[in-house]
C-alpha cells in the first residue's frame, strides 16, 4: 500500500515549514498542516475555539459537523499513550509544548483520516485544538510524523509497514512529495537510524563528518558523537555543535572571500550582497553519516537566500556542546529522504522531487 501526497514549502500559509493537505471527519474537511517528524501528537485547530485559536487561512474544523467524530475517554488506552494529557470529566485533554515554546491544548479525539481519495484511516487518533499558540502560519495545525505511539506512523503500521518518505521542494512554486507505504527503495544509500532513550519521538542519526568543496573538515567525529544528531522535518535550519559550525563557517568564508559580505540576519552570521553577480560560485557542502553515506547538499540547501543583497549560509552554532545537532529541511532539500522504522534505517538520494 503506496499512498503519495503533494508536499510544498509553507510560504503560502506563512510557515517556513513543509505543508501537504489531507482531510479530517466525514464529510471530510480539507486542511492544509505541517508536517514535523520531530512530534507525534497530530492536531488541528477545533471550533469552538474555547480558548485561543490563531488565525489559519481555511475554515476551523467543527467536530459537531462530523458524523464520525468522537471524543477520547480518559481510561481510555490512547488517552495513556500521551506524553502529556489530562482529564476534563471524562475526556481525555491533550497538550503538546514544542522546542520553540509554540503550544496546543485541547481534546483528545478520533475520526476518519483522509490521505487520498483512495486511502482513509477510520479511527484516527489526533488532538482537537482548543488553545493554539505560536509559530504554525496560517495552517491548521501539525502531521505528527515522530516515533512515538501517537504519530500517523505508529498510527498506520499495520498499513504502511512503517515506511514514509519526502522530497523537500527547493522553491515555492515547485511540488516535493509525502508518501507512506512501499519498501525502501534499494538506489539509495542507508544510515542507520539511532535511538535516545530520553528522546523517544525523535529520529537520530550518526553524522561523522562535514565537507565543503571536497575537504573533509577537521573536526574530532567526538564533537557529533557527543551531542548526537536529530534529523527534523518541523526544524528549519540545522544547527551544528559549535566546534562544527565555527568550523564550518571557516571554511565557507575562505572559499567565499571574494564575495562582498552583508549583515548578518536573525539566526544567521555568515552573509553575502550578491547581487552585482550573474553568476555564482558556491562552494559544495556534504554530510557524511555512519555507513560511508556522504550526502551532497543542493545549492539551496547550502545557503538561505534572504534577498539577493542577504545571502547567508544556510546553517548555525548551538549554543552548548551538549546541545543535540539537528539536520532541519533547508538542509534537507531536493533529497529523497527514506525513513524505515522497522528495519531502523534513514536513506538520502538525490534530486527525487520530480
């Protein structure tokens, strides 16, 4: 079972996040979420909106209009597969607190999940949001993706084998994919997939090394290994253990010195005005993940153009050596990106979107 869904980048409802559109309750109501394999909880924004709701470009889901819609109940089995849930009567409460302090809370529910006209997950799990805050644009709210018992791929095993796989569109007016089910493609090349024990939803991989123009950086593999490395559709920019990054930038500033260099922007310290340039030199960039997968990053994958006078590598320094690193989709753009949970491997090919 194969189910293949229309992926775009998220400008259009003011998110830098990836987006695709599936449909909740019966008749099914089309909604346009986020997608994140660093969450599980998958929720929308619910009328009645008893406690905040933001403003998202399509109707609010209105669970009274669905003949299949029902709440959770606290004894429930889901209701104890929460990482965070409560009781309000008894009806099982979700909440959900995100790495950039963004929350939902609201009712714990199932309905018919709707991928594509021809696939449809009756009894779907997912939060009912009633009190919405933060950095979710104009969506309606979050395709939980993670690992842990809550998310559409735990959700679906039975159905999809624990298979799904994206291509991140490099530009806003070109199409990338989600798709679930299927094997893992034999083309491509496969890293294993790690586990954190104190980080159960997330994704985690063995990044060894970083090149640019072909020069391995001389960075101690201690440096990752330390930290560990989360690979995250729902972050944006990757962010590197210091010693990585400073060396990282390094490199990139001495390949890109004939460039005039402009401020820096937001979370980015490495920029360039290139726009009296027809042409540009960018010097290649390449991860290297346990295995001997190097992966080759797109040109829009290296660097994040703010304008053409702000053009600024694509990448950034945690604060603490013990931060986790995190592979975030600008990085991850114009890959074929593979997750395949049951054999516990994450696969990278090249340029798939099309």
């Amino acid at each position: 079972m194969v189910t293949k869904i229309p992926a775009y980048q998220g400008s259009s409802f003011s998110t830098p996040n990836y987006i695709v559109t599936i449909g909740f309750g019966t008749p099914k109501h089309d909604l346009t979420v986020s997608f994140d394999t660093g969450s599980d909880v998958t929720w929308i924004q619910c009328q009645p909106c008893a406690g905040y709701c933001y403003h998202q470009q399509e109707p609010i889901f209105d669970p009274t209009k669905s003949s299949t819609y029902s709440n959770v109940s606290c004894s429930a089995p889901a209701c104890s597969q929460l990482q965070v849930s409560g009781c309000s009567d008894t009806t099982c409460l979700y909440g959900v607190l995100y790495g950039d302090n963004s929350t939902t809370i609201g009712f714990y529910a199932k309905d018919t999940l709707t991928l594509s006209s021809s696939d449809i997950l009756p009894g779907f799990f997912f939060g009912c949001g009633e009190n919405n805050k933060g950095l979710f644009g104009e969506t309606a709210g979050i395709l939980g993706l993670g690992r842990g018992l809550t998310s559409l791929i735990s959700q679906s095993k039975t159905k999809y084998n624990g298979v799904f796989s994206y291509c991140l569109p490099s530009t806003t007016s070109s199409a990338g994919y989600l798709t679930l089910g299927g094997k893992a493609p034999v083309n491509l090349k496969y890293t294993p997939m790690l586990t954190d024990s104190s980080m159960p939803s997330f994704y985690f991989l063995d990044l060894q090394s970083i090149s640019v123009a072909g020069t391995k950086l001389s960075i101690s593999p201690t440096v990752f290994s330390n930290a560990g490395t989360i690979i995250d559709s729902g972050t944006v920019i990757s962010r590197l253990p210091p010693a990585a990054y400073s060396s990282l930038r390094q490199e990139f500033r001495q390949k890109m010195a004939k460039y005039p260099a402009a401020p820096g922007i937001r979370i980015f310290d490495t920029c360039y005005n290139l726009s009296s340039y027809e042409t540009v030199e960018i010097p290649m960039v390449a991860l290297e993940f346990a295995g001997g997968v190097i992966v080759d990053l797109d040109f829009f994958a290296i660097v994040y153009v703010v304008s053409l006078s702000q053009v600024c590598l694509g990448f950034a320094g945690n604060g603490d050596a013990g931060d986790k690193g995190i592979i975030g989709n600008v990085q991850q753009r114009k890959l074929s990106v593979v997750y395949d949970v049951g054999n516990k491997v994450i696969g990278f090919g090249q340029g798939a979107c099309n």
